[in-house]
C-alpha cells in the first residue's frame, strides 16, 4: 500500500533509503563504541585487581 508519489517518488523514496542507511550507520557506531567502552572499562578493572559482580 504505497502512496502515489507522482513526480516526487524518486526524491522520497531516495529520502527514505538515505535515512534507513543513516540510522542503521548511527546503530551499528554505537554497537562498535560500546566494545570498545566495556573492554577498555575491562581493562581499567583487571589492573585494580576488582573482579565482575
């Protein structure tokens, strides 16, 4: 059930996939910093000799 875009459709629908790629981008960069926070959080507390719980 997609909206008759008319001469718009391209624009839109190029608006659309270029939002989904942007959101999916902003998605996976937190995934990769939350890594990359916890393993060097890790890191600081094996050296303070604190062990997980």
């Amino acid at each position: 059930m997609m909206p008759d875009l008319g001469k718009y459709a391209v624009a839109v629908l190029g608006s659309y996939a270029t939002t989904a790629v942007l959101i999916a981008g902003l998605v996976a960069l937190s995934f990769w910093q939350q890594t990359r926070v916890k393993r060097a959080l890790d890191e600081v507390e094996a050296r303070q000799g604190k062990i997980d719980g």
